[in-house]
C-alpha cells in the first residue's frame, strides 16, 4: 500500500491512502494492531483520521502508521469476519422520488426497486450519532446534493446523494435526496449496540409499501 | 447521611464534564468532555479527585450551589465574584461548604468557562462511558436545572492540592491561539490569510465551536480594517473528513469554524489548519465580542522522508 501522511495539529495525522479502495483495508490494520498512542479513527471514503491519545508520542505514531501503510497487503487477513446484516423497511413516498427518478431514467417504482434490490455496505460513520455513509448501491441512481439543504429532514428519511445513501437518525438539516422513510431508530442508548448500523454492516431495504396513493409533499 | 448538592440556579447554561468518550467515532458519536481541560483536570486535583471524576462547567458564572452534608469545592477558569452565603470568598485554591451552606458564582468578568469541582466527584449515571454532556449529538446529562440534586461521590480520593496560585487559561485582550496549517489547506486559496489580521468570536460560538468573523473596524485607529476576505468558490463537492477539536474549518462564506469539544465526527469544508491540542483550552475560554489572533506554527512532523526502495512510500508532508 501506498499513501501520505498529512499532520493534521499536533495531536493527529490524516493518512490517504494512494487507493481510495486500500481506506478500508487501513482502518481495519489499524483496529488489529492496537497501538497504545491512538485514541479514535475516523476513516471516511478517501482518507482516515488517527487521533493520539493525550499523553501519546506524534513521531511514535508517524512511525507506526508508516509501517502500517507499508506492511504487504494479506489476502488471508484482508477477509472481514462476518459482517451483520440489517434490514431496514421504507415506504418509498420521500419528497424527493420523483426528481431522483427522473434525473436517474426511471420510474418512481424502478428507482424504489433498484434503491432496494441490491444490498448497501456502510463504509463509515459520521455527521451524527447513528448515521452511516452507505455504498455499493445500484449505479443506475443518479443523485446529486439539493442546492438548497433543507432545514429539518425528518428523523427516519432514507436519502441518497451522490454514491451514498443513509437514513437520518433524527431530524437534522441535510441537503440529501429523500426517497423514502422508516420507523426502524437508527439510534437507541437502551440496545447493547446503539447504532443500527455500523461500519462493515450490510443493509438491506425491503419496501413496505411503494408509491401507493397518497404522496407526502415536501 | 447523603452529600448532595442541590442547584439553586443554573445560570446561563451550566453542563456535567468530564474527560469524555473518546473512541466511539464508529457510532458517529464524538468525544466531548470539558472544553477547557486544563481548568477541569486543576479543579479535580485541588480537590484531590480522580482526574477523570465528572465536574460543573459552568457558562458565564451565575451558578448557585447549596450542600446536603459538607463538601470541599474547587473554581477554577473564568473569573467570578463568589460568595459562601453573604460571604465574600476570595478564591485562592479549595473552598469548604458546610450542610446547608450556599455557594454562589457572581457573572464571569474574565473568560468563558467555570469549573467546579466536587471532592468525591458528581456521580451521575453515565452514558456510553462517560459523565459529559454533549449539547451537539445530545449525549450525556441534559443541563442543569434549577431544584436538581447532584449526586456526590464518596470521600475516598487522594488529599486535597495545598492551596496555591495557578496560571489561568483565560487571557485578557486578543486571545492568542498556535495553528498548524493544514491538512487541505492547498484546497483553499488564500488559506494562509487565516493569520493575517485579528478576528471576532462571534454570539454563535458554543462548545461545538468558536465561529468567527472579520474584525471590520480597527479600534485603535477607528478606520475600516480589509484584509481580504477568505470567502472561495465551492463549486466542488468535498467530502467529509474526520475532525477533532482544534480543527478550523472554512467554509465558502469565509468565516472561519474552530472546533471545541462537541465537534461533530466528520465535517464537509476543508480544514485548513488545526489548533495546537493545548491551545484549544485557551480557545474554550474566548467570549464572543473577543477578538482572537492566529499564528502559523510549524507542526511536529515537518520532515520530509522518502524511502528510495521500490516504489513504496510514505511521504509526511513539508509544510
């Protein structure tokens, strides 16, 4: 593997990987070995952050994600454990179906069957507690970012933009496309896992009803 | 008997910190804590607690205390009158509250922030881990009320700290704060103008973050102050990227974002450079209307190392 280290402060350093495909396999080399120095990190699509703990040494830790990036890459390792696998009911009746469906070429009906036909994975978390950047969805979606975020998405509104997709935990502004919603929380303190949905899960929507009668205006 | 401490006014807005609870970034769940660490670890070891026992961060002062059974209490950051009762008390180190006895903080004159400490700690129950409160996700305690009673843990810690003078974070005048530039600085132009002139801790600034704008007039010398505004052209996406506190994030209109310590996990602009870890408690105690000064500093790691075998590298970024 190939990558830079950027100093990010001088309590963290943000590794980009050479490989947008390789952020994934870092993280999870990180989570393996257990270095003493690192308190968090954030892995996001192209990058990830590695936060020191406090009383951490910076150039320990440069070191060691050197070696990390460098260590050969091991087909055998490289396999994830079982993954958990989440299903997430949705009605399709999001304010945004129709303007999504069109920009994609297809029909309402086509773009709520191609959103749930295929299984997502969450590539990491972010943004909010419970709230996971979702991918490997159906290419065919073709969903940019709303020009104008709006204020309040609902709590349980499944969005797209871009080659992600998530649900919103709670009401939050957000410039994403809403196709749809569900009543399943994202995040409940009382579970043994509050979030859902975590890095690694595979998510599946099941529509529940698609597009039927009345449509909920935006 | 039971020691409690029952809050007989909150203030403008009072929170249980602690350390925090860092690693849960998988969660989308940030690490929070005291905004002002220095102050909090200072209040905890005056009274000879566990650093990590949970405390009052109290916002602007105004805060009322009054104890079931005795307690050993300890104020540090920003400055407030306080009295015991009708006493005034000078603040010199840890201060006893005897049963039925009232401590009140008067408005905070200097900095921000005030930390009160507890011997034996505030013993709430904790959520992931942690005692702090989190106003950005809503994690952690809700804010003090008036009427609560707060827990008090046991007397089993290490003695009380010998009263003694300790330096304060709060700075009077400009607050002075050391930046590394980067990591996406290049993703901004002009990113380097962010040390160029002073800026203002604008009324949105919370413990998510300071958000600043343009000093717009000098005061010294009464005339328009233009140094060229940072404001940039967006049309890209970028995407999001982890965050800690300390990072200073700019967003298209320009004004710049400094993280505190209920950042979110990840955020959409560009970092374009990041407070030195100690310096963010400084920043914690800026009060809007302060005007706050950048510098540029060179990071820890501003080498520059190539291997010349094969063709696998890790570069650590020259400044």
């Amino acid at each position: 593997m190939t990558g830079r280290l950027m100093p990010t402060g001088d309590r963290a350093i943000l590794v980009e990987p050479q490989e947008r495909a390789h952020v994934r396999e870092f993280a999870a080399r990180l989570q393996r070995a257990q270095c003493a120095d690192i308190q968090e990190v954030v892995p996001v699509q192209d990058s990830v952050l590695v936060v020191m703990r406090p009383d951490g040494d910076v150039a320990r830790l440069a070191a060691f994600l050197q070696r990390v990036i460098e260590a050969p890459l091991d087909p055998i390792a490289s396999t994830s454990h079982a993954a958990p696998s989440v299903t997430v009911p949705v009605i399709y009746d999001g304010p945004d179906l129709e303007t999504v469906a069109k920009a994609s070429k297809l029909t309402p009906d086509e773009l709520a069957a191609a959103h749930s036909a295929t299984a997502w994975t969450a590539a990491f978390a972010g943004f909010m507690p419970g709230f996971c950047y979702l991918v490997d969805g159906d290419p065919a979606i073709v969903a940019s970012r709303r020009s104008e975020p709006r204020p309040a998405v609902p709590a349980g509104s499944v969005a797209v933009a871009g080659p992600y997709s998530a649900v919103y935990p709670r009401n939050a502004p957000g410039g994403w496309q809403i196709l749809g919603r569900t009543d399943a929380p994202m995040w409940d303190l009382d579970r043994d896992r509050p979030a859902l949905i975590v890095p690694g899960c595979t998510v599946r929507f099941l529509p529940v009803s698609v597009g039927s009668g009345a449509r909920r205006v935006s | 008997m039971s020691r409690e401490l029952i809050v007989v006014d909150p203030g403008p807005l009072s929170l249980i910190e602690d350390y925090g609870r860092p690693g849960l970034a998988s969660y989308g769940v940030g690490p929070s804590g005291a905004a002002d660490r220095e102050s909090y670890a200072w209040a905890n070891a005056l009274v000879g607690n566990h650093p990590g026992s949970a405390a009052i961060e109290a916002l602007l002062g105004g805060l009322k205390l009054r104890a079931v059974g005795s307690h050993w209490l300890a104020v540090t950051g920003a400055s407030s009158h306080m009295r015991v009762d009708d006493r005034s008390v000078r603040n010199s180190g840890w201060i006893p509250l005897h049963d039925g006895e009232q401590l009140a903080l008067g408005h905070s004159t200097r900095g921000l922030r005030t930390y009160i400490a507890v011997r034996g700690g505030i013993t709430v129950e904790p959520v992931l881990g942690s005692r702090s409160s989190d106003i950005l996700s809503g994690i952690g305690p809700p804010p003090l009320q008036r009427g609560q009673t707060l827990p008090i843990g046991p007397l089993e810690h290490g003695p009380l700290t010998p009263r003694r003078r300790f330096s304060t974070t709060h700075q009077d005048g400009v607050v002075t704060l050391r930046a590394v530039l980067g990591p996406r600085n290049t993703r901004v132009p002009g990113a380097h103008r962010l040390a160029h002139g002073v800026w203002t801790v604008t009324n949105n600034s919370s413990r998510v973050a300071l958000r600043l704008a343009r000093l717009e007039r000098d005061a010294t010398s009464d005339a328009d102050v233009d140094i060229g505004s940072m404001e940039w052209d967006a049309r890209q996406e970028h995407p999001s990227e982890g965050l800690l506190r300390g990072c200073i994030q700019l967003p298209p209109s320009g004004l710049p974002v400094v993280f505190l310590a209920d950042h979110p996990v990840t955020g959409g602009y560009p970092v374009i450079a990041v407070l030195l870890d100690a310096d963010t408690d400084r920043a914690a105690q800026a009060r809007p209307g302060q005007h706050v000064k950048i510098t540029l500093v060179p990071g820890p790691l501003d080498v520059r190392q190539t291997r010349s075998s094969g063709s696998i590298h890790a570069d650590i970024e020259e400044r």
